[in-house]
C-alpha cells in the first residue's frame, strides 16, 4: 500500500482536525479540511494558527470545504468530528471513498460501528493523548500528552505502518499499537471523568492534579468501569488508569475538556459514548449496579445539556 503521496482528507473542522490539519501541511503533506455537517459551503482557505506548549505558534493556510463537493474520496480519511455523528457520516461516503481507509480519532466506545456495519474496507481507531482548544476562530492552543497509538478495527497492521508513515508529523504523534481494546477502553474511562465531573465543576483539566477530592470521585468512577471492563475481558490496573488521569489532567491544566467546551457553546455532547455506553453495557451484563455513579455523571451532563442547549 503506498500512501506517500496520498491525500488526507481530515472530515471534522473542530479544534483536533483543525490543528492536524496545520501540523500535516507544514510537514509538507497534501490535506483537505471537510466540515463533517455542513454541506453547501462555498470551497476556501483558512490561515489557521496553533500555541504550542514551547510558547512557539504553527501555522498554515488550509483548504476547507464540505463532502458533498467531492463524489469520489481517494486518499486517507481522518474523521475528527464529535462521533454521534458517525452514521450520518458513515452514510454519506458509503460508495465514494474506494478502498480509501478510515481512521477515527474519537473519544468513546463502538464508535466504529457505524463504519463496520456499512462495510468500508479498512478501519483504524486512535486513541487520542492530546487536547486542542480554541482561543479565537483560528487560533488554537494544542497540548499533547503522550504518543497517540492506532490500531486495527478491520485492516492489517503492514497497512496501518504505511497509513502512520503518511501522518507523521512533530506534534501529533501516531504509533502503531497491536493490542488496541485495552487503550480504548482505558481513555475512555478517563474521558468518562473529565467529560462528566469537569463541566458539572465548571472547571478545567486540572482538577484531579490540584485536588484530592475531586481525584477522589474519579477513583470511584474508575472502579466501577473497570469492573465493567473485566466482564468484556479487557483487564484494567486501576492505579494505571489514576497514573494516566492524573498525567493527562496535570499536562492540559487549563484547558477545558471538550464536554465543557461543547456545553459553554450549546452544542451537543459526547457522554452517550463515554459514561452513557458504559452504563449500557453493565446493563447488558445484567449488572447495572456496578455503574451507578458512572450513569448518574453522564445522565446529568445529558440533563446539562439539554438545559443549555437552545430549543
């Protein structure tokens, strides 16, 4: 598979995809940004410009345009945008993308669904470790946390090599990772914390690093998805997901989660695939009890949402 010279069309231009987009053009690959809900647009470019942690800015003119400007898709897809807009998504470039593979950068758990059941050839899910965040319309601040692994939904990992080769770039970093289930379900019991306790605290990513309490309350959410886990088969160290929280919330304090962000702005959240799928899950297993406080969290949030969001 050569995707040297392949096209990646980044399909979400919120604060991740915009910040990949600039970091990919200025390592000198071929991008296109595709608003992931809004058809029609007229096709132009953004000079967009991200804070690093250095105190050093990137910056790049970018092409933006919507989907339906393009029938046919041939090249790499990156979907960014929020993943309850997958089958919406998913729906659309069925039929147009080819044996072009997909790679979801998406918080959340079966967020590929939509893209296995309408059966696109090869799927590849990043557990993202970085955080971006908008400061005004195109300026950014991006805060990585550690490498971000990708791995095989459907597809093979010679081909995911070649696909992290084509997205190599100095500050979002991609690596292949063999084993992906137990990173996914790690970050997103992480994300089940902070898009659930930091908007209902109206606080940044921080709080877990700054104060017991508040890492206290996480621990409890913690145990409880890591006993959903282990009935799923995935075997979690409740210590090492606090270690990752705690690392994640001490390198973005600051920054607002994107739950936060999204309810600031009424806009629709996330928490159905992080607390809200987990909660689902219990249940499935006929053990709906382990999940209280998790299901309590999101159900709130949602209630959050609704209050906020315009009618």
């Amino acid at each position: 598979m050569q995707n040297s010279k392949k096209t990646i069309y980044i399909i979400g231009a919120g604060a991740i995809g915009k910040a990949l987009a600039v970091f990919l053009t200025q390592a000198g690959k071929k991008v296109v940004l595709l608003r992931g809900h809004v058809h029609g647009i007229t096709a132009h470019v953004e000079h967009i410009e991200v804070e690093l942690r250095d105190g050093q800015t990137a910056e790049a003119d970018i092409a933006v345009s919507s989907m339906d400007h393009y029938p046919h898709l041939d090249g790499i897809l990156v979907i960014t945008t929020k993943s309850y807009g997958n089958p919406q998504i998913a729906s659309f470039l069925k039929g147009k993308t080819g044996n072009s593979p997909v790679v979801l950068l998406q918080n959340g758990l079966n967020v590929e669904a939509a893209f296995t059941s309408n059966a696109f050839p090869e799927i590849y899910r990043c557990v993202l470790f970085a955080s971006s965040q908008y400061t005004a319309e195109l300026r950014l601040r991006f805060m990585p946390a550690s490498v971000s692994p990708i791995g095989v939904v459907k597809g093979s990992l010679e081909n995911l090599a070649a696909i992290i080769e084509t997205l190599d770039n100095r500050q979002l970093v991609f690596k292949v990772e063999e084993t992906i289930q137990p990173i996914i379900w790690t970050k997103a019991i992480i994300n089940s914390v902070f898009n659930s306790i930091c908007p209902l605290l109206e606080t940044d990513n921080g709080i877990f690093y700054r104060n017991q309490d508040a890492q206290s309350i996480a621990r409890t959410i913690i145990d409880e998805c890591i006993g959903v886990a282990a009935n799923e088969g995935i075997l979690l160290d409740a210590d090492q997901v606090v270690k990752q929280l705690l690392l994640i919330s001490k390198t973005s304090e600051g920054q607002l989660i994107s739950t936060y962000q999204d309810l600031l702005h009424k806009r629709k959240t996330e928490i159905e695939t992080l607390n809200i799928t987990i909660a689902a899950i219990a249940d499935q297993q006929h053990k709906k009890e382990l999940t209280r406080n998790t299901l309590l969290l999101g159900k709130l949030i949602q209630l959050k949402s609704a209050i906020t969001m315009p009618a």
